[in-house]
C-alpha cells in the first residue's frame, strides 16, 4: 500500500517503522526537518518538509494516489484537516489521531462527517488497557478477543512456583485448569512451545483462556492477585483523566496526584467523583501521606519518563507485594533494557496506536482474500503476533481437522469462537466458515489466514 504519514513524533515514527517493515510505501511529512531525517535517516521511507494541512504538500507527497493517509501530528484539529484535505485530493481512507477530551463524545459524528477510515485516542487506548490490568492484576498484560468471551494473557512465572521446572504436557493434570499456553519468552528468545517444553522461574507466558478459567489458573498457581479496589495515579495526564473515569464507574477510589492547580482545579470539575491532589508525585513524604504503603493499584502516569520509572521502583519497594504497578513509557529509547526492569506492567501508548492501525492496514490487505484481520496483539517484545480472523467460506483450514492442516513452523491456532463458545482446540477439532480462530506466530507476518499454512 501507498502510506502517508504527516507528523515525525514518537507515534508517527514508530508506524513508519512497523509499516514499512511489513512492505509497504511510505512518505512521511512534518515541519521539522530534524524529525523528517530522523525517519529518513533510519528507514528506507520517502520524507517531506512541509505543512500536513497545505493541499500543495499532500500533492507533493502523494495523496492523490495514495491508498492511506494516517494524521498523528500533536494538533487535534490539524489532523482533522489534513484528513480532510487528503480525502478530496485522492480519496484514499483517512486515520486521525484525536487525544481531546473535548472530543471524546463526538468520535462518530466527526468519522461520519470527516469521512474517516478510523480515529485513534492513544491516551484513552492506554487508559483502557491500564484498567484491564487493574480487573486482572495477576498478568502483565490482559487483551480480549472473541467479541470479549475470552483473554489473551501474560504474566511472569514465580522461582520455586509451581510452575517452574514443570514440563508442558504436565500443565493441566498439575494446575487442573483449562487454559492453552501461547508463547514463552525467556531472556531475548520467544518460543511456541511443544507439549516437552519445560518452564523456567522467570519466563514470561501468554495464555488463552476463558476469564472463569484464567481465575482458577492462577489461584492455582498460588499467584492470583485481588482486584484492584483502590488506585493512585500520580500525575494529572489525559491518560489519568481517562483512566480515572473508567475506574470511579467501576467503584473503584482513585486519588490523582498533580502539581499544576490549574490542571486539579480542571480535573476536580470534570472527575468529581476522584480524589484529587495538588503536590508533586515524586514527594516520598507525600505519597506515604497518601497511603502508597497500602494502596492497591499505582500507575505512575507524568509526562517525563525517568520519573514513572523511579515512582514505579519506589511504590514496588514500599508497598504491598500484592500491589499492581503500572509505569507508562513515552520515549523508544532503551527499550530492553526498561523491559527488565521491576516497573509491573509497562504501558507503551506510541504501541498501543500504532498497533490498532496495523491492524485495519492488515485487515483491509486481508479483505481482498478470505478472511479478514478482526484483532492483532504484539507480544513478546513483538517478536511474535497473536491475530484473530473471521473465517470465511472456502477458506482453507476449513473442512480438515487441525492435525491434517499443514502449519508452518512456529504457528499455532489458539482458539476457535462459535456461537458464542470458545474452544481451544486440539489436533480433532475442525475450523467452521463463520469461526473467529486466533492465531499465534512469531518470525513472519500475515494478513490472511491462508498464509499460515505451508504451500
């Protein structure tokens, strides 16, 4: 696909580098020359200076015969109108990001009356999976698929668990739960393991499981953490605006911490049901005041990165071992090195954006075959994918039993939702056309379900 890209900052670079990885053609345009050879620089991309809202500019770009056209600058409003501009140009589908709250209501009238392809809300993204977390705090990470009947989770092995050291054939007559293990990732290596796999204190696991089935899972294992009942949020962000929406209507007390007044002032008016907190988060004396010790959700949420990493480390020092931490990262750098640090779940919202667009670029290349991408989740460092398909008529791993279908290496078929049931299969069972099957693979990409099978 021919791709437009107009803004060069943290999101707009990281889906310049996804989407050209996977093949396709991009042109990517910002003011700031800097940021413009920063991509250039590193990838192999066309790059243009100029202002995304000039209708000379998009015609300099390409947006007349461009295929998609995503707007990630740091205006709302001149994301909005560079799509607009881009439609009449070219016509090609139109991917705005809108952060306001101010427009958090309006997201269907302005995709209907600005003919929009999608909107994306990176802050609203990454509060929506923060409070996934906060429901499940015994995994690192909690996506859903099967139209929400099942989780795709990941949580890190305890040494001396019962887990560890176990074989995987081993797994169901130990824990006695019905879940089916995805990926294992240990130090830099991800695998799709086999049933003679044998896990090590420390790996980290994906799962699929019911939620019911998830729950026993982990009690078993003798690591299942309470639901949060009480959170804090240090920092006043957009994300810890709408991350404390979500939590106040679930019932949960959530205090903010923020040291603008302005900013409380603003968030008291427009969260009332929220503790709100002018001080500065990285106050030792402060957050003891406010009960860090025992609180049971912290999400370390500030605009500068080192200080949701060193409040992240404080709160696992001080608190209880059952508290959940959340620490958000907004920068690439050092990436693997933040990975293994004691931070609790590490929320990435440049991922989290640039994930929810690959998946409607794969979905529309996936369109034109037999099935479409309804879901995609990175995992393991994105060393592996879990995607989830509707399948379709005629499509090719209908009609067999899975241990007929000829898979390629490190592929694996999770999950089959019908009627409203989720199986997880084993070699007996077969794929129905009108099936969401999520499947697992690490060390290629697909956009039809077609090409996990060999041949």
């Amino acid at each position: 696909m021919n791709i437009i890209i107009v803004g060069c900052g943290k999101v707009g670079y990281t889906l310049a580098d996804q989407l050209c990885a996977e093949g396709h053609d991009i042109t990517v345009v910002d003011n700031n020359p800097a940021k413009v050879a920063a991509v250039t620089d590193n990838m192999d991309v066309i790059g243009l200076v100029g202002n995304g809202i000039s209708h000379q500019v998009l015609l300099d770009a390409g947006a007349a015969d461009a295929d998609l056209f995503i707007a990630v600058t740091g205006d709302d409003e001149k994301n909005l109108l560079s799509c607009m501009i881009a439609k009449r140009t070219g016509n090609c589908q139109t991917i705005a990001r809108v952060r306001d709250p101010l427009y958090n209501k309006e997201i269907e009238f302005l995709k209907k009356n600005f003919d929009l392809a999608m909107i994306v809300n990176p802050e609203m993204a990454s509060a929506a999976e923060i409070a996934r977390i906060f429901q499940f705090p015994s995994a690192i990470s909690v996506d859903s698929f099967a139209k929400g009947h099942a989780d795709l989770l990941s949580f890190k092995i305890p040494i001396d668990s019962k887990m560890d050291g176990l074989v995987l054939k081993e797994l169901h007559s130990t824990i006695g739960s019905h879940v089916l293990v995805c990926t294992v990732e240990r130090d830099d290596d991800v695998f799709i393991p086999n049933g003679s796999f044998i896990f090590h204190g420390g790996d980290i696991v994906s799962i699929v499981a019911e939620r019911k089935n998830a729950v026993a899972f982990f009690d078993a294992m003798g690591i299942m953490k309470r639901t949060v009942k009480n959170a804090m949020l240090a920092g006043g962000s957009k994300v810890a605006f709408y991350l404390a929406r979500e939590l106040v209507d679930a019932g949960i007390h959530t205090t903010i911490i923020e040291k603008d007044m302005a900013r409380c002032e603003e968030l008291c008016d427009l969260i009332p049901k929220a503790t709100i907190i002018n001080g500065d988060a990285t106050d030792q004396a402060l957050l003891r005041e406010e009960g860090i010790a025992t609180i049971q959700g912290f999400a370390a949420l500030t605009g500068i990165d080192e200080e949701n990493i060193l409040l992240s480390l404080y709160a696992n020092q001080v608190s209880d071992e059952n508290t959940k931490t959340v620490t958000k990262i907004g920068r690439i750098s050092f990436q693997n090195v933040i990975n293994k640090m004691n931070l609790g779940s590490i929320i990435y919202p440049r991922d989290i954006t640039a994930e929810s667009i690959l998946r409607h670029v794969r979905s529309q290349a996936g369109s034109m075959n037999s099935c479409n991408v309804e879901n995609l989740y990175k995992l393991a460092n994105n060393k592996a994918e879990a995607l989830e398909f509707n399948v379709s008529e005629g499509s090719p791993i209908t009609g067999k039993t899975l241990a007929q279908l000829h898979l390629k290496p490190n592929t694996l078929l999770c999950a089959i939702y019908r009627d409203g049931k989720v199986i997880l299969p084993n070699g007996s069972d077969t794929v129905h056309p009108g099936d969401s099957v999520l499947v697992v693979i690490a060390g290629y990409r697909v956009n039809d379900i077609k090409d996990i099978m060999e041949g």
